[in-house]
C-alpha cells in the first residue's frame, strides 16, 4: 500500500496531534480499568503507547487523524493477511479486537483518530549475535504460502517512478536550493537505469504472493517465546523470490559491514526445505532493496519540496539524508550485486 515506509525516529520532530486517555482506549477494546497514563512507546511511521490496565499491558497504535485515507483498502486487506498468518503459527502480537470496530481491528476514538491495540510482548531488539538463519527462512517459506497469486501485481515500494517526476524534483530542488539537488542531477541516469533494470527484475522474477513486505531485523522483536514478527500494516503483494532475496541479506549483514556467508546458507537452506524457490544470483535479485531505497529517497524528496507532510521526518535532516542515498547509491548497487553471490544454491 503507499503508506510511507519506516523512517529513523531522528527525523521525527513535528508536533504530534493531541493523545487520548487512558481511560478512552481501554474503553475502546474493553481492556479494564487503566492504572496509569498512555506512556509514548515509539513514533516510526506511526505513533505507539503502552497502556496498563488492570487486564494486563498493551500496545497502542495510532494508524491516523481526520478522513480515511485512500490507502485504507490495502489496510484492511493487510489486516486479513496478519490474522491469516497468525492462525498460520507464525508468531505475531495478538490483535485486539475492538468493541465497536471501525473495520478489521481497527477503531475511532472520536477526535484523536483511528487505533489498534495488540498484546503487550517484553522483548528486546535484535541483536547482530542472533542466530535467526533457520527461523528466518522457514517462516518467509511459510509467508510465502499463505496466499499466492495468479496474475502479477503492481510493484509497489519498488521506487518506479517515471522520468518525468524524477526530471521534476530535480527541477523543483534546483528552484529552492535543496541540498540534494547537485547529487540528483549528477546521478539522475543512475537513478533512470535502476528504475529500468528494477521493473524489469520485478516483472520476470514470478512467485507472486500476498506477504508481509517489511521482514527486517528491526521489525523481530526477541522474547522468551523466540522471535516475534511485528509490524504488519504493509503487508500485500509482491514477489516471493525477491522479498526472500532481500530478508536473507538484510538479516545476515545487520550490524556487520558484509553479509555472514553462513547465516545465508542457514536461512537459504531452511527457505528452500520449507518449500521456498531460491532467488537466484545477479542484480535482478537485489531489484526489491535497491528499490525500496528509492522510494525512501523519493518520499525524502517530497518532504523537502513541501509536496507533502509526514510528520515522522524531519525536513532539513530528510535534505541531507537524501543528499546521501543519491551519492550512495552507485556503490550500494554494486555492493549488493556481489553480495547476492552468498545466495547460490
């Protein structure tokens, strides 16, 4: 869906919209009597609290403020998918479910917005010392056959936009002096032909799917259960191959400067056991990192043009860090390229 993907929490300093009680959204699920205050739990792409009652802890998500958005649909349809999952056994946060549903387990809380509320789960993040090869692999297998698809889908968060707009907020950052504007124009033909060589990837990779499309190490929390999969609000369709390509090089690098060549062939070799197709080699494979890269670099752009508002970024950090990802992305493309040797069979 065309949510906007997470952003680091430094960029996030806008004025949050005012916060309902306590005592508003433990009516609102039916979670008893609070015991204190919402506590502010995190503000990625979405606010969160802990609520304590005395039912037990929760969390509480904030999805928006005012009208639905046109992307609603693809929420509720993710919404399906995660229930789907978790009656699957693949470990989630238990949905709470609202007493007066808004739809799927989302409600309204007249005047703050729309809520979901889950199960509380002490966790810690993941560490680079996890060994998740095996557990990762199995449950993107098991994702990955929850819902197939017959035809192809659109690719989304894949950054394919067309020259035209790439050509006009090279002309709009040139107009307002942004930052980034020397580095885009230096690199726009490498940012055209990614965009060629990534819809082609995308187009011949197949295995289309309906999947949770942000299996990343910052989305697994750590619990006494084992790991835990959160954040299911983009999940949609996309390719089984390339989201399995992209997961198993993002796990294995996280927190090192290369990819740990045995964690690889741990999580490829659970994926393939549990009935997953090896995503191959090449930079066709990588065609799903290098684009969601562009669609954080295109939301960045926005966000300094005044195009649009999102409240989690920051707009003179968004200025610099987009300025990076222009200047980076030569080398990432060939740094992943030689990284998805690691995933031959």
């Amino acid at each position: 869906m065309p949510a906007p993907p997470p952003v680091s929490s430094t960029e996030a300093s806008t004025p949050h919209p005012p916060s309902p009680s306590a005592a508003m959204i433990a009516q609102a699920f039916d979670l008893g009597r609070p015991i204190e205050a919402l506590v502010p739990h995190r503000y990625g792409t979405h606010e969160t609290w802990a609520l304590a009652t005395m039912a037990g802890r929760f969390l509480v998500k904030r999805l928006w403020v005012g009208p639905d958005p046109e992307w609603r649909p693809d929420l509720e349809r993710a919404m399906a998918f995660e229930v789907r999952a978790c009656h699957a056994g693949i470990d989630a946060p238990r949905p709470i479910e609202p007493r007066a549903p808004a739809f799927g387990c989302a409600t309204r809380v007249h005047g703050f917005g729309v809520f979901r509320a889950y199960e509380w789960i002490d966790h810690r993040p993941v560490d680079k010392d996890d060994d998740l090869g095996e557990w990762l692999g199995a449950t993107l297998a098991r994702l990955h056959q929850l819902e197939p698809l017959d035809a192809t889908p659109e690719p989304q968060s894949y950054g394919l936009f067309p020259a035209v707009r790439w050509h006009a907020w090279l002309a709009d950052g040139e107009a307002q002096g942004r930052l980034w504007a020397p580095a885009l124009r230096k690199h726009l033909a490498d940012i055209l032909d990614a965009s060629r060589w990534i819809g082609e990837a995308f187009a011949e990779a197949g295995g289309y799917v309906v999947t949770h499309r942000a299996v990343e190490p910052w989305n697994v929390l750590i619990s006494e259960r084992g790991p835990v999969l959160i954040d299911w609000d983009t999940s949609g369709p996309d390719s089984a191959p390339l989201e399995a390509a992209h997961a198993l090089l993002d796990f294995a690098a996280f927190g090192r400067s290369a990819p740990d060549a045995a964690m690889v062939r741990r999580a490829l070799s659970a994926y393939t056991a549990e009935g997953g197709a090896a995503p191959g080699t090449g930079r066709a494979v990588i065609a799903r990192r290098v684009g969601l890269r562009l669609t954080r670099l295109a939301e960045r752009l926005e966000v300094t043009l005044g195009l649009v508002d999102h409240r989690s970024i920051e707009p003179m950090q968004a200025d610099v860090r987009a300025r990076e990802q222009i200047e980076e992305l030569p080398d990432l493309v060939m740094r992943l390229t030689g990284w998805s040797t690691l995933l031959a069979t």
